[in-house]
C-alpha cells in the first residue's frame, strides 16, 4: 500500500501547489482567470490606481532626496 510518508508528500505538495496558483491569481493584474474548473472574476481599476498612486509617491520622494 501507499506509504504515510509519500501520502504526507502528496498531500503537502498539492496543498503548495493550490497556494502557488492562488498566489498567482492574487498577484496579476487579470481581470479575469480560469483554472481547470476555478474561474475568478475581479475588479483591478482600484489596485491599478493605487499602485499609480505608489509609484508617484515614490517617484516624489526619490526625487527630494536628490536636491
């Protein structure tokens, strides 16, 4: 039979692999995604402008700094 150690592993390993998609998922900037039978459907007009609003404020404060 199936040793609890390689039954450990592929469970732990699928869980990891989840995690990674879902990770992935999370971090574009894809309106919409689809995954074997998971489809995630969002909103990013908020995070784009919020990561427009980063980057000037970053852009502002590199900028003092050189003065």
């Amino acid at each position: 039979m199936v040793s609890e150690v390689f039954l450990t592993f592929a469970v732990t390993s699928f869980i990891g692999c989840v995690l990674a998609i879902g990770n992935l998922c999370y971090r574009s900037k894809c309106k919409e995604i689809g995954f074997c039978c998971i489809s995630i459907k969002r909103d990013v007009e908020i995070e784009e402008k919020e990561d427009l609003e980063m980057i000037r404020n970053k852009k502002g404060v590199c900028e003092e700094n050189k003065e």
